[in-house]
C-alpha cells in the first residue's frame, strides 16, 4: 500500500513541480483591498488554497491548451472554474489531513524526492545540483519545497484511501463483453425466382381482384396539399446591381486571410524545466537515442496537448518562430525560449505561402459582392409588400404588380424529391403547418429569399381505383407469389440439410462467413440474417425473407474468444473501478467542504487569471 501511496504521490507532485519550474512563481501575488500584498485566495477549513499554488494549477491547465487563449476563451470553456475546483479539493483535502492528524516522515519524504524525474540525470539517478538549480529559479528554498512534497503525500495517502476501495467483480461487464464478441461461422445462400421450378404465370382478373380487395390499405392516394405561393429570389434582382473595380479591389483587400494565405506548419512544443534539460533532450535525439514520442511518454504528455495546430510565423513568440521557419522540411527545432520555459518543437508538414492574385478572383468577388447587394435589395422590398398585404391585396395581385413570381404546386406526403420553391426546407414547414384562410405572411428562405403560401385545399387519403393501380397489383401478386413459392422451396432445403444435405446438392451457390460478431454486416444478405443465426445452435437452419429472396443459413461453429473477453473484462473493470473511485473521491472532497467551510477571495482569483492568460504566444 506504502509502495502504491509512494508512485501515486511521486506522479501527482512532478505535474505540479513542472508548473512550477515552468512558471517562476518567486514572489507572484496580488494585490490587496489596502493595498499590501495577499498570499491566499482560497480555503478550506483550515488549509489555505495559495497564490502560488493556483497560478501553478492554473499554468499547468492553459499549457495543456497548446495554445494562447484570451480571458474570455478560458472563461467559455470554464479553465478558470476547473482550476477553482480542483484547487478547493486540494485544500479540502489538506485540512482533512491536519484534522485527521495524518504525518509522513522524513524518510518517506526523501525515497518520494529521489524518485521525482524531474530531478534525475541522463542516467535516472537523482542529480542534487539539477534539483537545488530548478528549486531556486523557482524562487524556493529546498526546505518549502520538501515541505510542500510532504503536505502531497499526505494527501496521497487520503486520496489513496478513499479511491483505491471502490472493486467490482466486473460480472456484467463480462456478460457484456460476452455477448458483444461472440462469434460465428455459418454457410448460406439466396433463393429467388429462378430457383424455382416454373415461371409465375401473371394472374387472373379474379386474382387481380381478390389481391386488391384484400390490401385496401396498400393502393390509397396520399395526403396532398395544393398550395398558391409567390416569392422573390435575390439572382431575380440582381440586373439592379453594379459592381465597380474600386469595390472589387476594396473586398480583396479586406480578405487577406482568403488570398493571401502565409506559410503553415503543423508544429508540436515540448517545454522544459531548464535549458539544461531541454538540450540533453535534444541531444538524445540528434543521436538517435530517443524519438521526439519517447519524450511524450518520458514527461507524462499527452501528444494532443503538446500539439499547436497548423501555425503561421506571427502564431509564435520571435525566438520559436526564427527556429521553426528556420527549418526547410519538417524536422526538429530548439531548444528556445517560450512562454513556457524552454522548448523543443517538431514540425510535422509544411504548408507553402500562398498567394491568389486579385484577376484570378475577380468573377468570383463581382458575383459575391452582386449576390449581397442584391440581398439587400429583396430585404428592401419588404415594406412594400407588407404594405400590399395590410390593403388587402391577393398573392396573385402582389405577384402582378410586383417583381415576385408566384405559381401553384401540390405537396404530397410520399414525394421526397422536390424542385423549385418546394426545394427549401423552409417554404415546406409553412406549406404544411399553415391552415386554411390564413392570413399571408412574409416568410424567409435561408438563401436570402422571401415568400407567401396560400393553402387552397387539402385531399385526405383516398382509396384508389383498381383501374389506377392495376399494374402495381399485379406486381405486387406475383411478388407474394414468388415469395410463397420460395418458402416452400426452402422448406424442403431446410429439412435436407438438417439431414445432412448441402446447398451445393441443391445447386445454390453458398457462401461462407466466419468469425461474424453480431454488429456485423454481410455483404448481400439482410441485417436480420445475422440476428436469426445467433438464435441458433451448431447445425441449426434457419430461414428468412428479404426484399428481393429468400435465405437460408446453416450455423457451423460458435467462437467464444475467452482470453480476448477476459483481458477486456479485466481492463473495463479497472477503468469503472478508476472511475468510481474518482467519483467517490470527489463526493468525500464536496463533504469535507461542506463541513469544513469554504471562503473563496474572488477578487484576487480574476487578477491571477488575467495576469496569466494575456500573452502566452511561442
């Protein structure tokens, strides 16, 4: 458990001791209503949440950002209430540990120091002249930092206490997992029309009439709504606008971003504690001893949160830009001097400048430019047809003394494809939510366009004539037909080959397919052949109907890969387990501040935020 305790301590402390090499907190702090200096923002109980120690929470989490944000991104995506939170559960834990009277000696405390990676050499060993350096440029004596490793492990050991009991047996999970991956192999094959033994002759007119008679519900006409609209579209207007050279030139320039693209490149960082570190590191991968990924897993990072983004030189501080432009193909850059101490970066592809000269686009910007003007115009024409509608004037009156042209269309509820006014999403939500003797309104398209609808009337499903539909019956008839025919066909296979037969006796074509889980999808066969054939056991037949056949499929193997289901078992259980355990880590911190009391100095917080944010280039 000690053992457990020691890892967990010696991880959670080298983040917050990267933060705070990185950071340089000497002296950070705020400034006081009387205005003297603060040093806490926050508590809980009696532990204090400090300046110091938020800025290092807050720096570590903007880090992981890879790039620079404003306040107000950091506030939308809630950073600075993150931080708050997991800085009161700190404290809370804390005061939990002085209450509960809770020490770690001396002993302990140096085995954890010796262990931080951070502090070790090229060759894993502690290096007492690394650790002394990176103290004191962090503006810390070796005795506060020693104690703050203390209050961590005493924390460790509460946190360790209420997280690592949550254990499952991880029984529904296996079930699941069970189920999930199962396995099958299985033969089948396809039936149609020409497996029978004779053609369907077409049917009798007493056929025709029976099947008609006997599925009323399937030859009915659809919902339809007949409708009278009239709009104006803004290419109907667009002879009114002109467009000088002297605005295309003015719309180009105002686009820079769109022609004048600069230099790209897709750039990861990897800041260090000194520049010690950061050239030993580069030294390793010059030499080949280590990839720039062997330094993501060496220091803990994630490689999305070292990942910058495809960036232009200005994205970058000058010192980083110099380096990694510098390169002429993507490659190693650094170590230099960020924001965050100093970095090697990694360029991963290169995007060249590029540059759209204004006579390349100019139809472009002239149609652009035209379109929304001409936008503006059909906004223009509201009010006068407003007018037109408040006088009481008709959609057919409008459309004859305006540039609106109107038209009829009927809407019918088994139509999908639409041309026209009917095209617009828009034009058919009022199309069949308006009722009869509304009052036209004015309605947008999302194109820039407006109309009017006038519902006229409105035919209910319809049985239709035999006459009307006679052809689809008869298609319809031979489709059963064939369909009864088919089953009993494959009645017969399906007794054969639970007999022992084949479907290659029966001259069909068999296909095989092995190891299908039930999610799958087979080629040419029908989503529900899947779910009947793990209704079955090895051997079994079973037969469906599809669209356009009949099949039939024969189970031969049931795979159950028991070591893959017990190492995903094992792994969903630990993960709900961490889980869990989080979650109830959390609970105990929530508790603690409930009883223990929270104070919480907002005024200070919102200067460490704004102090930290601003800048944060390279």
């Amino acid at each position: 458990m000690m053992r457990s305790m020691r890892a967990k301590g010696n991880r959670s402390l080298a983040l917050i001791l990267v933060g705070l090499l990185i950071v340089g907190l000497a002296g950070f702090g705020v400034g006081g209503l009387g205005g003297g200096r603060i040093s806490t923002v926050a508590s809980v109980g009696d532990a204090p949440v400090t300046v110091n120690a938020y800025a290092r929470t807050l720096n570590q989490r903007l880090q992981q950002m890879g790039r620079a944000l404003s306040t107000s991104e950091a506030e939308e995506i809630g950073i600075f209430r993150d931080v708050l939170r997991l800085s009161l559960d700190i404290a809370a834990v804390s005061n939990e540990a002085i209450q509960s009277g809770i020490s770690v000696g001396d002993e302990f405390v140096l085995d954890s120091l010796m262990e931080i990676s951070g502090f070790q050499g090229i060759d894993g060993n502690f290096d007492q002249a690394a650790y002394e350096f990176a103290i004191e440029r962090a503006g810390l004596t070796t005795a506060e930092f020693e104690e703050d490793l203390r209050d961590e492990l005493r924390r460790g050991i509460i946190r360790d206490a209420v997280a690592l009991g949550v254990h499952s047996s991880g029984a529904l999970s296996e079930a699941i997992l069970r189920y999930e991956r199962e396995r099958r192999d299985f033969e089948w094959a396809k039936l149609t029309e020409s497996n029978l033994d004779s053609a369907v002759e077409s049917p009798s007119e007493s056929q025709i009439e029976a099947h008609y008679s006997a599925h009323p519900d399937e030859y009915v006409s659809p919902l339809t709504r007949s409708l009278t609209y009239s709009w104006l579209r803004p290419d109907m207007l667009i002879d009114e606008v002109e467009v000088t050279d002297a605005e295309l030139q003015e719309e180009y320039d105002a686009q820079p971003e769109r022609f004048d693209i600069p230099e790209m490149r897709a750039v990861e960082r990897i800041a260090f504690e000194t520049e010690q570190v950061a050239a030993d590191a580069r030294t390793r991968l010059d030499s080949g001893a280590a990839s720039f990924d062997d330094i993501f897993v060496e220091r803990g990072i994630e490689p999305g949160d070292a990942y910058l983004g495809m960036v232009a030189r200005d994205d970058l501080s000058a010192d980083a830009a110099e380096a990694v432009f510098a390169l002429d193909q993507p490659g190693i850059a650094g170590p230099v001097e960020s924001v965050f101490g100093p970095a090697l970066f990694r360029v991963g592809s290169i995007q060249n400048a590029i540059t759209t000269p204004i006579v390349d686009v100019r139809d472009e910007l002239r149609a652009e430019l035209a379109m929304g003007r001409a936008i503006s115009l059909v906004s223009e024409r509201v009010s006068e047809i407003d007018d037109l509608l408040a006088s009481g004037a008709t959609i057919e009156e409008i459309t004859a003394e305006t540039e609106l042209e109107g038209g009829r269309l009927d809407l019918s509820e088994l139509v999908t494809s639409h041309q026209g006014i009917a095209a617009h999403q828009e034009f058919r939500d009022a199309a069949w939510s308006i009722e009869s003797g509304n009052f036209p309104e004015i309605l947008d398209l999302a194109d820039g366009s407006i109309f009017m609808v006038r519902l006229d009337s409105v035919r209910e499903p319809a049985p239709l004539p035999l006459f009307a539909v006679r052809d689809d019956v008869v298609d319809d008839w031979k489709s059963q037909v064939v369909m009864d025919r088919l089953s009993e066909v494959a009645g017969r296979i399906k007794s054969s080959l639970a007999g022992g037969g084949t479907l290659e006796e029966h001259g069909l074509d068999a296909r095989t397919e092995t190891g299908v889980v039930r999610n799958a999808a087979v080629v040419g066969a029908p989503r529900h052949l899947i779910a009947e054939v793990f209704s079955l056991g090895i051997g079994e037949v079973t037969t469906v109907e599809g669209d356009d056949g009949m099949y039939l499929a024969r189970l031969s193997e049931i795979r159950i890969p028991e070591s893959e289901i017990e190492e995903a078992a094992t792994r969903s259980r630990e993960r709900n387990d961490r889980v869990r355990g989080s979650d109830m880590f959390q609970l105990y911190t929530t508790a603690v501040e409930s009883s223990a009391g929270v104070s919480i100095n907002q005024t200070a917080i919102n200067q460490i935020n704004t102090q930290l944010v601003i800048g944060g280039d390279g």
